[in-house]
C-alpha cells in the first residue's frame, strides 16, 4: 500500500529487535531527555533519531511499512523508552498510538499519503482550550469543512507532520449538531500555541493546536467515528478499544521501573547524613525496596495478563469469527488494570523518592524528575484514581458509565 522503498526499510530496520534498537540508543535518548525539560518538547534532532529505528511505526501493520505488534509488544516498548525519560516515553507512546489510531477507517489512498513519509507523526489536540481561541466550530463548503479550532494536550506536536482532529469535538455551524466528520490537516496548516508550561512530563510538547480558518478537503476527511474498530486489519490491536489507555499505563510502569533502579544505584553508595551505613545495608530500605518491586511486578503482570486476555477474546477479524468489539468482561479489567498501574506507579516512586530524602528532590538527580512524571501520567482522565470509581460501581450493580458503552459499542 505504501510505496517499496518503505517497505524495504522497514523490513532491514526490525531485523533488530525493537528492544535492542532502543538500547542502541540510550545515550542520545537520555541527553533528549535533558533538553525537552528546557525546550518544553522533545528536539526535533532526537525525534529524527527515534524515527530512524522505526519506533513510530511499531504499531502499524506491515503493509503501511510497519511492524503490527499487539498490545504486549507494545507496551514492552514504551515502557523501555518512559524508563529512560518519562517524556520521551510519552512522546512514544502518543506517536505511535494516534499513527496507529486514525488508519482504523481511513481510505487506503490517504494512508498511503501520509504513510509514504517515513517520517509520519500524528498529533492530536482534544483537550479544552487554554485561553483565548477561534472555538470548536466547522462549517462543511462543498464536500470539505471550514475548521475553527483549539485544543490542549497535542503531545509531540512540534515533530508532528498531520493533526488528527475528531469531529465530535466540534458543533456544525449550520445545524449546531455535533460534526459527522473528522480530520486530518497536514504541517503548516495548524499553529502551536505556547501553553504547556508543566512540571510532570515536561518535555512532551502537550500544547494547544489551532486551526484558525482551515479548509480540509474530502480527501482529508475521515468518518465521524473515526476510532470505532476496524474490520480492515486483522491485528486485535485495530479492535482494542484499551489502546490509548494502556499506552498510558505503559508510560507510568517505565517511570517507575526507572526510578527503582535509580535509587538502587543511589542506595549503593549513599550514606545518609548522621548516619554510619549506607543505604543499601540499612533494613527499612531493603522493605521499601522489596514493596516497591512486588508492587509493580503485580500491576505490570495484571495490564499484560489484561491485555493478552483482551487480544484473544478479540480474536481475528469478524468475517473470520473474530469479535469488532469485546465483552464487558474483558473490557472491564483491562481498563481496572491500567488505572491500578497508573495510580500504583504514582504511589511506588513516591515512596522511592521520600527513602531518598534530600537526594531525591535535587534538579540533578532522576528521581525529582521521576517523581514529576509519575504524577503527572496518574492524572491523565484515561487512566485516573476515577475509574475505581467509575469501575466499582458496575460491580455492585449499577450500569457502566456512557464512555465505557462507546468503547464497546454500545450506544
């Protein structure tokens, strides 16, 4: 579907394992990450770098000139990336999700469009507004639209080469009904607003896109529901209604995973003030150290397992008896898990950080910056301490929230 070259490249590139690729690496992502912190992005010298070893096209099938990793793989990925730097681990995960997303109804003829270009990345702005802006409108001129647009939480989008935008995030102008339609506007037809200015996942370049009297042609227009599951590709994955939340869920286990370790290199040398022994001797540490690790072996394990469950109830696609959307029973605990690995992440380097003391909050260490990151990735909506909630209710009897109906398609 893409042109050969594409698909030449990705065949050399993933005789590597993507986890070695990643290792391969490692250096120009940590000094990545240094720089986002004060940029407020990732440089685009650094998202080149990523791209080269395909890590934004994991998730797309081979035929796109991607590598159709499931779930598991995937978060394997992330998590790889996020313990290096949260957001560099971030900018992961948003780039390869949204790259995957917007082809579950797209016509092969935009794919290849926006595929042919090696350097492909989808941004995506949902969030409310942050200040003064042109609104959420659209108004349809002959078969495009006339877009008037902000929205917050782009991550990745100063390396980004399209905007996906969603139609039900905009009101027709004509009819005041919520648009029937979503977009996709190319590089140089959306502006960056400066409005991510934030502790916690600092470098992920989450700020305001806008599209300020904005045609998009009917070429560049996708369905209304543009996410619903696909029957095209035969991955579960194009069918996991879970794929942005686990995504997120991944960030937080990488964050976490990072900032063990960092403090078990700490504990090897440091000897508190006022005291004797180093940290690595002292029985306190070796508990929190002990906890710390069974509780994110256990949260880690209990997404994976979700996940795999969720994958293979899914099956293969409809027209060979596979299912378009998944039972609740499925649906519903892999969402519980990726909360409970958000929220116990958050908790996990939380107490890291307080058994390294005065250490711990310095600029320079990367547990003041882990610690940032991990509550910054517990607050996002998709994986907040809310779904216990929103969760816990339905097993006492009441029905499922109405976003969680969307998800599994139910109206």
């Amino acid at each position: 579907m893409v042109n050969p070259e594409i698909l030449e490249r990705q065949k050399v590139v993933s005789k590597t394992p993507m986890l070695a690729r990643i290792a391969s690496i490692k250096e120009a992502l940590v000094a990545a990450g240094d720089e986002a912190q004060e940029l407020r992005h990732l440089p685009a010298w650094a998202s080149k770098e990523m791209a080269d070893i395909g890590i934004y096209r994991y998730a797309l099938p081979v035929e796109l000139g991607g590598e159709n990793l499931k779930a598991r793989e995937q978060i394997e990925i992330i998590e790889a990336t996020a313990a290096i730097d949260g957001s560099v681990g971030w900018c992961v995960q948003i780039s390869s999700e949204i790259n995957a997303l917007v082809i579950r109804q797209m016509k092969p003829a935009l794919a290849q469009e926006i595929f042919n270009d090696w350097y492909a990345l989808v941004c995506s702005g949902h969030g409310p507004a942050n200040g003064p802006n042109p609104g959420r409108k659209a108004k349809q001129e002959g078969d495009g639209w006339r877009i008037n647009y902000q929205g917050s939480f782009a991550s990745g989008c100063h390396n980004a080469t399209w905007n996906f935008l969603m139609g039900n995030m905009c009101k027709d102008e004509n009819t005041g009904e919520i648009v029937d339609a979503s977009f996709m506007i190319p590089v140089g037809e959306f502006d960056i607003v400066d409005t991510w200015n934030t502790s916690g996942m600092r470098g992920s370049g989450s700020h305001d896109v806008r599209m300020q009297n904005c045609f998009v042609p009917a070429h560049h227009l996708l369905p209304g529901r543009s996410l619903a599951s696909s029957e095209l590709w035969d991955n579960p994955t194009f069918r996991n209604p879970t794929h942005a939340i686990y995504n997120k869920a991944a960030v937080a286990l990488g964050v976490c995973r990072g900032a063990i370790d960092n403090f078990i290199n700490l504990a090897m040398g440091k000897v508190p003030w006022g005291l004797s022994t180093s940290l690595k001797d002292q029985p306190q540490v070796h508990y929190r150290v002990g906890e710390a690790q069974a509780k994110l072996m256990a949260a880690r394990a209990f997404v994976m397992d979700t996940q795999d469950r969720l994958e293979d109830h899914l099956g293969p696609l409809p027209k060979d008896g596979g299912r378009l959307y998944p039972d609740w029973e499925y649906f519903r605990p892999a969402v519980l898990a990726c909360a409970h690995a958000a929220q116990t992440c958050r908790e996990v380097v939380g107490v890291i950080n307080n058994t390294a003391a005065t250490t711990g909050c310095r600029m320079d260490s990367p547990l003041e910056r882990q610690l940032r990151d991990a509550h910054q990735a517990a607050n996002h909506a998709l994986i907040s301490y809310r779904h216990y909630e929103n969760l816990g209710q339905t097993y006492l009897g009441h029905e499922p929230n109405d976003m969680y109906k969307g998800f599994i398609g139910q109206s």
